[in-house]
C-alpha cells in the first residue's frame, strides 16, 4: 500500500468522510476538488482531473489569454497527485481532511510554472549547493464585518491586551491551527484597529510555505465561519496601516547546523550569510513583482511605515529591506521586510532562496549596513524599490537571472497575467474621477 494509501485507510477509520485534494494558485489561493474519501484512493492513484490552466487565472479568475495553459494546450485538464507531508485533517471543517497536490499533464510532465513547482526548483538548487532553507512567515490581516467590511474597531491598538481578544475568532485561529501543523507562537492586535498579527514557527523545506498557504486559507474559512471577512489584502484604506509578511529565511547545512551563524565573527554571520545578503541586494529590484504582486501591494511601500522603501540591510533595522536578526549564531537569519501580506509565499519563498544562492555562487560581497541611529530610509544614496508595477515586470522580465530562478513558463506566465490585471485597471472609472469630475463638468 502507498504511502497516501495508508493515510487514507486511517482517516476512514476516523470517521473521515471528505477528502480536499488542493493546488495553490499563482496568487497563493487554494483551488481544490472535495472528494468523499470512498473515491479518494482511485483518485490519488491515477490523478484527480482538474482544469489545466486553474493555477495561471488572474486575480479575477479571468483566463488570460498567452499565459501557456489555456489556448496553448487546448483548454485541457491537468492532474494533481496528494502529497502524502501535506496530509491533515481540516479541524474547521466537519469530517475533512486535506492534501496539498502537485500537478502534472496527462504525459507526466510538470506544469512548471505553478508556483510549488516553482518552490521545488529552488529547494533542488539548495539542496545541490548542500543546504536546506528555513523559512518563516509573518502575516498582518484584517478582521472586518462579513456584510459592510467595516473594521471592528477603529484607531492605534497595537499590542492592547482588550485588542488582542477581540472576538473569539482570534482565539479560535490560535487553537485549532496547530491542529493542521500550523505551529502558533505568538498573537496580538497590530498597528491600525481591525488589524492582526498571528505568527506560526518556521518550516523547513516545502513545510516553509505550505505551512503559509494552510494559515492564509484556513483564516479566511474560520473568519467567514463566524460572520467575519479576513482580508489580507495589502492596503485596504488609503489612511489606515498596510499588512505586510515579514519572511524570514536561513539555511541549515548538511550537518543540520544554521549556515549563517558564526561565533567567531563579531557580527555572529558568516560569510555565507552576507553573500546571501548580497545577492538579495543585487537581485531586489528583479524579485519584486512576486514580492508585491500587485498595484495595491506597493501602495505600502513609504517611508515611516516601517515598509522598506529602499534596497538596504542591517542589523536590527526596521525600515531596511533586510534585517538581521538571532540574538545567537545559532538563531542567527534574515529577515525579508518587503512581502505584502497578499504575496504568494511559495514564489516569495523561491525569490529568496534562489537569488541569495545566486550570490553565495558568484561569491558577492555585502556593502556595508546601515548605521545605528540612522535608519537605512533616511539614506538619499541607496536605490529606491520600485513603486510601478510594471516596473517591477520590467525588471523580472529583462534579467537573464529571473529564467533560471524561475524557469521560462513561470516569467512568460507571471508577467502576462498580472499585465493583463494592470490592463483591467487603466479602464476602470474610480470613485475619484467621477468626485472630481462629473458634476462640475
């Protein structure tokens, strides 16, 4: 019997009734299939059908037309195959278990560009340079009324304990996350009212950002459940505080020691370490339109916010891009300050690593950080993060780089399909323009 086999045999005996086989979008969103579990060995066996172009729809679930896996392919169906260390059974939902699946055509072939198999890539580059990535995820969310998606709240409670427990919505996540594998460590009210951070504890490899995909949508289920919208969209009112991801990574080595860390060096980082840094430095500008992935993403990214404006390290450092951090070489690791809360953190995740392993190959020297009581978005010297999305397509699109991080179908996809979006957007006629002028004109 095969390993999936064996796990569904134990759920049955559970009292399991549903299986949901789930493939994370290009925008981190669970697509899936719910499967009574008397049909779920035939399907993990032979594939679960479902439509091949699924993971490259827009945000509107538009099919693009030149994103590879729609016309191209004659609108076919893809297969997903569970993977058996995504297995759990959903504590929100009545009888239900979960895998999150990999999808592959009816030949065996890979859809390269879904963004697991975009993460893979990474972690097999990793692996082949003897490291492991640890990757952990800091979501700030919205809590708001399902019906009016008014916020609950209002006003700058972060960190009030009457705040923090609101509603027994906040609790609930708390709880039954762990249930699903979703180690929880820490919850309060963040900066702007209606606003949350919960933070789970890092995963190593495929568990970094399958850990992540499981909390964004286990959120949003448990909050429409209670009568709530959770929405991690980045900036949802122009006056009140954006919600970021801070993604922090580091990489273990082949004897299970941080790859980072050095007791020696009078900073606690290694060479390795600051190599990292600098191929995150030099590959910034090229990353990031998967690390803000839309318009309302980089509507964050300004100065005292606490949102990195430009591209910059150092140690401790809020309002740099990176941050350094681990109070011992042990802990020591690097913290990504530019994610937007609505980022996709397997593409997040495979910027990261990819571009830091770019620059421990090509053997890239950090410059130096900034420098204590002068935040690194007060220097005028440094290149400023772009602020346009297509800029940031531009850039993903004219480095050579971005084809081996990413492979050519995830470029050629990603950058058809958010243009498309940005194509949405110049026609659409704002509440602005019709204030300012269709009465005086």
């Amino acid at each position: 019997m095969t390993e999936v086999g064996k796990i569904l045999e134990g759920w049955r005996k559970d009292g399991i009734g549903f299986v949901r086989f789930e493939l994370p979008d290009m925008h981190g969103i669970s697509r899936s299939k719910t499967i009574p579990i008397a049909h779920a060995d035939d399907y993990a066996e032979r594939g679960l059908n479902m439509y091949g172009g699924v993971s490259v729809l827009d945000a509107r679930s538009d099919v693009v037309p030149g994103t590879l896996y729609h016309e191209e392919v004659g609108y076919g169906d893809q297969l997903l195959f569970p993977d058996p260390d995504s297995a759990q059974v959903v504590p929100w939902a009545d009888r239900t278990a979960r895998f999150i699946c990999d999808a592959q055509w009816y030949d065996g072939s890979p859809l390269d560009a879904t963004p697991r198999n975009v993460f893979r890539r990474a972690l097999d580059k990793a692996a082949g340079m003897g490291f492991t990535p640890m990757i952990g995820s800091e979501f700030e969310f919205y809590l708001l009324t399902a019906d009016t998606h008014e916020p609950l709240f209002r006003g700058y409670q972060i960190f009030n304990t009457l705040r923090n427990d609101y509603v027994p919505t906040i609790r609930r996540i708390v709880e039954e996350m762990p249930q699903v594998g979703v180690d929880i460590i820490t919850a309060n009210c963040e900066y702007a009212g209606s606003q949350w951070e919960i933070n789970f504890a890092p995963g190593i490899g495929l568990a970094g950002p399958d850990n992540a995909f499981t909390f964004k949508n286990g959120v949003k289920e448990i909050a429409k459940q209670d009568g709530y919208l959770a929405t991690f969209m980045s900036k949802p009112w122009a006056d009140s505080a954006g919600s970021g991801c801070h993604t922090h990574i580091s990489l273990v080595d082949a004897s299970g020691a941080n790859a980072f860390g050095d007791e020696g060096d009078p900073d606690g980082m290694t060479d390795t370490c600051r190599s990292f840094i600098a191929g995150l430095l030099t590959y910034a500008k090229a990353i990031d339109a998967v690390i803000a992935p839309t318009v309302n993403c980089l509507r964050r990214r300004r100065r005292h916010t606490f949102s990195p404006s430009n591209i910059s390290w150092g140690h401790e450092d809020r309002s740099a891009l990176i941050r350094v951090k681990g109070g011992s070489p042990a802990t020591k690791h690097i913290e990504y300050r530019a994610p937007s809360a609505l980022s996709n953190p397997y593409l997040v995740g495979a910027a990261l690593i990819q571009a830091g392993l770019r620059g421990i190959e090509d053997k890239l020297e950090a410059p130096a950080p900034s420098k204590p009581g002068v935040p690194a978005e007060e220097d005028g010297s440094l290149e400023k993060l772009p602020i346009d999305l297509s800029e940031s397509l531009d850039a993903l699109e004219a480095e050579p780089a971005t084809r081996d991080f990413f492979g050519e179908d995830f470029v050629t996809a990603y950058t058809t399909m958010r243009r498309y979006e940005l194509s949405r957007l110049a026609d659409w006629v704002s509440d602005w323009e019709r204030t300012e002028y269709l009465e005086l004109f």
